[in-house]
C-alpha cells in the first residue's frame, strides 16, 4: 500500500511580471510563475486536460515553450513519479489561469515549486486561447519568455533574441538529451495505485533502446512484458549494439529535426536493419526509421500535441484516440515501395504508422505508452492483441531462439 503523504500547500501571494515576446514582435504579458529568467525556443500548444508534469517533463520538448490550451493547470500538483526524464529539457510554460492549491494524495509540492526546482520559466494569465489560434493561422513561432520581480524587460532585446535563434528545423537535439554512457534499466514496471512501481524480475527478451530522448514510460512498458532494456546513447555504432546480442531494437523518441539527426543515425539504422534483428520506432524514431529506408521528412505547420489525435489504423479498419507529441512528419510521395503504411492521423492524414513488407521492421508516429492521454493504443506493447506487435515479438521470439541454437 502507498502510505499518505503531507501535501506541502502553499497559497500564492505574489507573481512576478511575466512577459512572451514572439519573433513578429507580438507581445503577450502576464505573471511569471516557476524559474525567474528567460528562455527562448519554439511555442507550441498542447491540447493535453491531464498530465502536465509528463508532458513538461518529455525531454522531445527540448528546445520549445509549451502553451498549455487547458486553463487549470497545477491543481493537483506535482510528486516525484510522473517524472519521464531525470533532467527537464522544456525551455518554458504558458499557463491561462493562476495554480490553485493542490489537491491529489501523490502531490509532494505545487506546480510553481516544481518549475523552480528544474529552472523552467513560467508565465500565467495570458490568453492561451488567443495564442493557440495565433500559432493555428501563422505557425509555430520562435519566441522567448520571461519574468522578473522588477518586470523590466528590453522589447528590443527579447525580440531580438528571438529572431536569431535558429528555431528546430536544422537542429538536432538528440545528442543533447542522449545519455552520455550505455546503462541498464532498472526495471520497473508502469505505476499502479495500490502498489506504485513493481520490478520486473524476469527477463526473457533483450532490447536495446536507442535513446534520442527516451520517456521512462517506454521502458516500463516493456518491462511489463518481461524485458530487459538496455538503453545506449544515439550515435553508439551499429557493430557495438549487435555485439550486445539483443532479441530486438528500440527506437525511441526525441526533440528535433530527424534529418539533421539523421546524419548520423540512419547509417546505424540501415545496418540494423541489414542484420535482421526485429526494430520497432515511436515517435523520433519513426521519423527515422522512415529516413532509414529513404524516405524523407518535413516540418509540419502545427504540429500534433495532445491527448486527443484520432488515428486510423489500416489494418484491421479501427480508430484510435491517441498521445502526440511531433512536429515533423513523414512525406508520403518519398516511401519506398516496399513499405507499407499501417497507420493514418483522421485530422490531416498525416502518416501515423510503417511497415516494411519484407522484415519485422515498423514504427509509430504517435505514443502508445503516454500517461497523460487515453489507452487506445497500448495494445502495441501487447504481443497478444496486435498484428504489428504480434510479429515484431513473434520474431524477438525466433531471434532468441537461433541465438540459442548457435551458443
């Protein structure tokens, strides 16, 4: 049993200005709450009710300020669980109504103490409504937030900075959100009420997980079904990864431009693939997995981010309602004949699911582990329920059992 714990409630008295200054010199002024400072990235907008702390905590933020469209964010706020990366790669927060006083028996501290805690700049009391529809018509802008206690800010300094960060096209983050050094995963499996985190103790599959940005929720998922994960950093060689003798391949999400990440790792990828152990990708490395078997990629005006993406899956005639979290897509006219697509978005038919024909090779755009959002999609980690799922474990199966056979 999880025994109670003291909600540490602290009623806010006093917010510092805040300010949100985009690259076409539109400003937004509110109350800075969280980190005191600035930082300046692309803003975006999630569409999530439920699971902040996940989602400001998903290193495939790296480099962006989240608008979140929901006004009541921080009510029940925050515990040292929900986290999906040990450091916080989110450059800031926009919120629409001030943080209430927490009330959930898991909160350990409010929102505002978090944020600080992780050095995340925070502005609430702005039009988030407005914003959203602002990035909807022009695009995801560049744009840097800040606050102070005096609420001094140079226009002409924020605006500025803001047009010469280069933005996320060209950019690879990968690397800076890797880890630095290969390591195995501890275990656990994904949280339940009455017993929190439980630990895997059997390990009858091995995957390497290629980290671009890994959630932990990945890796507990896949220690829900009795795998031990070995997670590597993402320029590690294909030869290095073989050589740990892994039943199959993880590609794992993460922030940035595929392509510029791509430079060095569909090389890696393609010689994966050429040693025939099963490889399975979400999110990044989808997007990778596609430019692996050379296809290419764009950025999309928008974006999908949010708890609520309808998805059609094209094999057995279902739809689903799923996590995203992307701003890059797959360009369908570039796919090899020899890949299938499995899955479409119902919002703009941007491909959501691969398949090579040939070999247990596929990938997902979209997250079927996320904790903030529904579980439509977490058959994908079922082997039992999921064609797609029940070959690429069908083959780890077969992997492991050749292994054997040659040992």
């Amino acid at each position: 049993m999880i025994k109670k714990r003291k909600v540490n409630s602290v009623k806010f008295s006093y917010f510092s200005p805040g300010i949100l200054v985009l690259e076409n010199k539109t400003v937004f002024r509110g109350m800075g709450i969280g980190y005191q400072g600035t930082a300046t990235g692309e803003v975006c907008f999630n569409t999530s009710l439920t699971g902040y702390q996940e989602i400001i905590s998903d290193p495939s933020y790296a480099g962006q300020i989240i608008n979140f469209t929901f006004p009541h964010i921080g009510n029940v706020g925050t515990n040292n669980e929900d986290h999906e990366s040990d450091k916080i790669w989110t450059r800031g927060v926009i919120f629409n109504s001030e943080i209430t006083n927490p009330s959930n028996y898991r909160s350990l501290r409010t929102l505002d103490e978090w944020l600080k805690k992780h050095r995340v700049v925070g502005i609430t009391g702005l039009d988030t409504r407005g914003l959203t529809n602002f990035i909807r018509d022009k695009g995801a802008p560049k744009g840097t937030i800040s606050n102070n206690k005096k609420g001094n800010f140079n226009l002409k300094k924020l605006i500025n900075t803001s047009v010469k960060w280069p933005g996320l096209k060209g950019l690879d983050l990968a690397q800076t959100v890797t880890t630095s050094k290969k390591y195995v995963w501890k275990g656990f499996k994904t949280w339940k009420k009455e017993k929190g985190f439980e630990k895997n103790k059997k390990k009858s599959l091995r995957i390497v997980a290629i980290d671009y940005g890994i959630k932990k929720n990945i890796l507990r998922y896949f220690s829900n079904f009795d795998c031990e994960v070995i997670v590597v950093p993402c320029k590690l060689s294909a030869d290095e990864i073989i050589k740990i003798k892994p039943d199959g391949i993880f590609l794992s999400n993460g922030p940035g431009d595929p392509a510029k990440t791509g430079k060095y790792a569909i090389e890696i990828i393609q010689k994966l693939i050429k040693s025939n152990i099963p490889i399975f990708g979400i999110c990044l490395g989808h997007q990778l997995m596609a430019l692996a078997l050379k296809a290419k990629t764009k950025k999309m005006k928008l974006g999908h981010r949010g708890a609520n993406h309808p998805v059609k899956n094209l094999i057995n005639d279902t739809v689903e309602i799923t996590s995203q979290n992307h701003g890059f897509e797959i360009i369908k006219e570039s796919l090899p004949k020899n890949v299938e697509v499995t899955h479409k978005s119902l919002f703009d038919s941007c491909i959501e699911g691969i398949k090579l024909k040939n070999k247990p090779v596929f990938s997902v755009q979209y997250h079927p582990e996320s904790s903030p959002g529904p579980q439509d999609s977490y058959y994908l980690f079922d082997q039992s329920k999921h064609l797609l799922f029940h070959c690429f474990f069908s083959a780890l199966m077969f992997h492991r059992s050749q292994q054997e056979t040659v040992d």
